[in-house]
C-alpha cells in the first residue's frame, strides 16, 4: 500500500463545515462536495463529478492511513492537496491538483476564483461570494506581521511569523493588506487555491467575508 507524506506546513485545525472541500457519495457518485451557507441563512450542499482524479487523490490517502474512504481535504495556494485522516492527528500530502473546481447549484456558478455569481470580478473590500474553503493564518495585533502555526512533533506547536522568512519591511506590507480590511486587532483569514485572500468582518450588517486581492507567492511563506 502507497506511503504518504506527512504534511509540516500550514494545516486547518479548526475550520468550520464550511471552510474545507469534501469527497461524499452523492447519488452513489463520489464527488467532491462544499458546504455554502448565504447571507439569507439557507445551507446549500453543491457537488460535482468532473474532478475523478482528485477524488482518486483524496481517496487513496484516507484508504491507506484509516482505511476507509471520503471526508475533508484541502487545496493550498500551492495546490497542494492536504488530507486529514481518521484515526490520526497528522495530516498528508496527497500530490498536487490545478485544475479549477467549480459548483453549479440552482443556475449559480460558485468558485474560488475572485468573482460574483455573474462572473465579474471582485474588488477588494467586496463581498466574498465564492466558497470559504481555504487556508487559514493570522494577522496579529498591530497588523504588522502574518503567522500560522503548526505541530513539528507530538506535544510541540510551533509559530512562523512571515517577516521571520522575508524580513519585517516586506512582510508589514503584506500585512497591511490583510489590515486594511480586518483593522489593527488582526484576527483570521483565507487563501485559497486561486490565492485569493478573503476575512471574516463584523460590519453593522452582521458577519461578512470580505474579499482582500490576490496573494503574490513572492513575498510569502516557502511551498513546504
């Protein structure tokens, strides 16, 4: 049976149903499936089948660490697909996947491209639409620098501060990016497989994810 590699890098420890892709029978189909919850609190379970390849990804990492197949995974900046598996607190890397999924649910088109359900672009500070599937990292307090946080080894959870790989100056720019839209508290945000970036906002209209811009690979943290 194939051996997987553990992942190191930035895993989603504790997202939401809606913040991770899934591999589900759906009409005894495996598809890869999301969560969409809207704004106007209905819940929608969109699939498709036109990814066999991930599925097959997805699917070989879960039946060779637990045994069993489907569940979450999910696709990094770099395309990376990561895996989580019963039965144990490591996540695995199941190769590499660039191929953009898409979700067509009642005439809608849902995506993590930076676009509205019509197809037009977002702006930064508009309202995210796409899926809240991504990876999560921090902005801290100040809104100077960018971090996450991972296990090198049982019992041991490490912080890697951006300005720590690519300097203080070019990291606070980056950060103050994030800042412009979350504010000097910092708090969570996204990026996803398209390097969009999007947030969680409190606005005086309730909770709000809310587009940033695009992610630039050369000033952020290495591929692991």
């Amino acid at each position: 049976m194939a051996k997987f590699e553990v992942f190191k890098g930035n895993c989603p420890k504790s997202v939401s149903k809606d913040a991770k892709y899934s591999v589900r029978l759906v009409d005894g189909k495996p598809k890869v499936t999301i969560v969409y919850e809207t704004d106007e609190g209905e819940r929608w379970y969109p699939s498709t089948d036109a990814h066999p390849r991930l599925v097959e990804m997805v699917n070989n990492v879960k039946i060779s660490v637990s045994g069993k197949p489907y569940g979450a995974f999910y696709i990094n900046e770099f395309h990376q697909v990561i895996v989580p598996a019963v039965g144990t607190i490591e996540y695995y890397l199941a190769g590499e996947y660039s191929e953009s999924i898409r979700f067509e649910f009642e005439g809608k088109i849902i995506s993590g491209e930076p676009k509205d359900f019509d197809g037009r672009p977002l702006e930064p500070g508009d309202v995210w639409v796409g899926p809240r599937a991504g990876i999560p990292y921090i902005l801290e307090a100040g809104g100077d620098d960018i971090r996450y946080e991972y296990s090198p080894r049982p019992f041991v959870e490490k912080r890697v501060r951006l300005s720590s790989v690519i300097g203080k100056e070019r990291a606070a720019s980056v950060a103050h990016m994030i800042r412009g839209v979350k504010g000097f508290a910092g708090g969570r945000f996204y990026v996803n497989e398209f390097r969009a970036i999007f947030a969680p906002v409190n606005r005086a209209d309730g909770l709000k994810y809310i587009y940033i811009g695009q992610l630039d690979l050369n000033d952020w943290f290495p591929k692991q």
